[in-house]
C-alpha cells in the first residue's frame, strides 16, 4: 500500500513589498486518478503563509471545525459549486480536486452526475 498519493512542491517563491506569488506543482504519485475511488472523494491544497513572528497572513483550504473546508461553495451551498483556480489570490479561494466521471462536463468540482465508469 502506498504511504502517499502525490508529491506538493513549492517551485517558485517570489516577494513583493505588496505580496508574495508561489507556484505549488502537484504530482501524482498513484499511477491513477487522484483522488482515487468514489467520485464524493476529494483532495484540497491547505497553503499557509506566516510571517516572521509565525502569525498566519495568509491561508487557503483551512478545515472549519464540522469538518468543512474555508472557502468551498459547495460545503456553504450544496447548490453551488467551487470552480478550479490557477491562482489563489484570497483566503476564501481554495483549489479542490475530484475524481470526475466519465462523460463529466460540469464546470464545478463537485456536481452530481450520473456514472458507470471513471
């Protein structure tokens, strides 16, 4: 059994008097879709950014305390859907990953469909 499904590596850190930019790369390490199985099964990058005291002034896909994530629409909202980000640039932005059926075509991450296979 695997011990871990993917690898997350900071390969850029640029700072900026007004900010800080970082690129995250993501790779899969199970030889299949990640996350794997049932497509209700779901991934989410949790990023903090603290400062030289170690107080957090910045964090994306921080669990509240019933277990949902900061920022999804769809655990605020089972009618909304938390689109795919190429950049984060607020702390209610999370990038969140779902094994999609075959035939998905939903813009959101999460949205029911009907499957047979993956």
């Amino acid at each position: 059994m695997k011990t871990q499904a993917a690898k997350v590596t900071i390969t850029r850190v640029d700072a900026a008097p007004n900010g800080l930019s970082v690129d995250v790369h993501v790779e899969n390490l199970g030889g299949h879709k990640l996350p794997t199985a049932y497509p209700s099964r779901r991934a989410w990058l949790h990023f903090v950014v603290n400062d030289g005291n170690g107080r957090v002034v910045f964090e994306s896909g921080a669990l509240n305390p019933d277990g949902s994530i900061v920022g999804n629409d769809n655990d605020e909202d089972p009618l909304k859907f938390e689109p795919h980000y190429r950049e984060i640039t607020r702390s209610q932005e999370v990038e969140i990953y779902r094994t999609d059926p075959e035939g998905f075509g939903g813009e959101g991450y999460d949205r029911p469909a009907p499957c047979g296979r993956y």
